[in-house]
C-alpha cells in the first residue's frame, strides 16, 4: 500500500461467467449512510464497534459498490473499483 496512486482497476463492465452476455451495471441503495451517500460501500478490515458513531472508520478508505447484473440468469457481481473517499 506504498504507492498511493492509481493501483485500482480501471472500472469495466463484465460479462456473466455463465451466460458470456455483458452485465448491466446499478448499485445496492442504502439509506442515506454514514458516508452520507446512498450507495452501498465496501470498506477494508474488520468492523469495530464505536459506542457513540457505530462502527469506526477512521482513516479508511471506502469503495462505492458497483452491482453488475446479468439480464439473462440475474446473477449479480460487486465491484468496488475505486474508493470515494478517506475516513477522517
Ligand atoms: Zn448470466
């Protein structure tokens, strides 16, 4: 994690493993969430409990979730390419 820039993928949109047919891409709505986004996030490590903010972010990265869906069988793939934002 010592080079700081662009080590994330490129975002892309993939095929179904199953159906070989590109998936469309969405996203998982959330409530308006503690990023303050409605998007669902992926973020690194194990979630520890904070008694006033629930769980503790700081100093993480979070990566907005992409769910890519196949319109043929449904299936569903997340992606989280790049991350939005650091945790204060
Ligand atoms: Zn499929």
């Amino acid at each position: 994690m010592s080079a700081e820039r662009s080590r994330y993928p490129v975002p892309a949109v993939p095929k179904c493993p199953d159906c070989s047919t590109e998936m469309t891409p969405g996203f998982m709505p959330d409530d308006l969430n503690m990023f303050g986004s409605n998007q669902s996030a992926w973020v690194e490590g194990q979630p520890v409990e904070s008694l006033t903010r629930g769980v503790k972010l700081s100093g993480k990265l979070s990566f907005p979730i992409t769910a890519f869906r196949c319109g043929q069988c449904g299936l569903l793939r997340l992606y989280a390419f790049r991350p939005s934002h650091r945790n204060g």
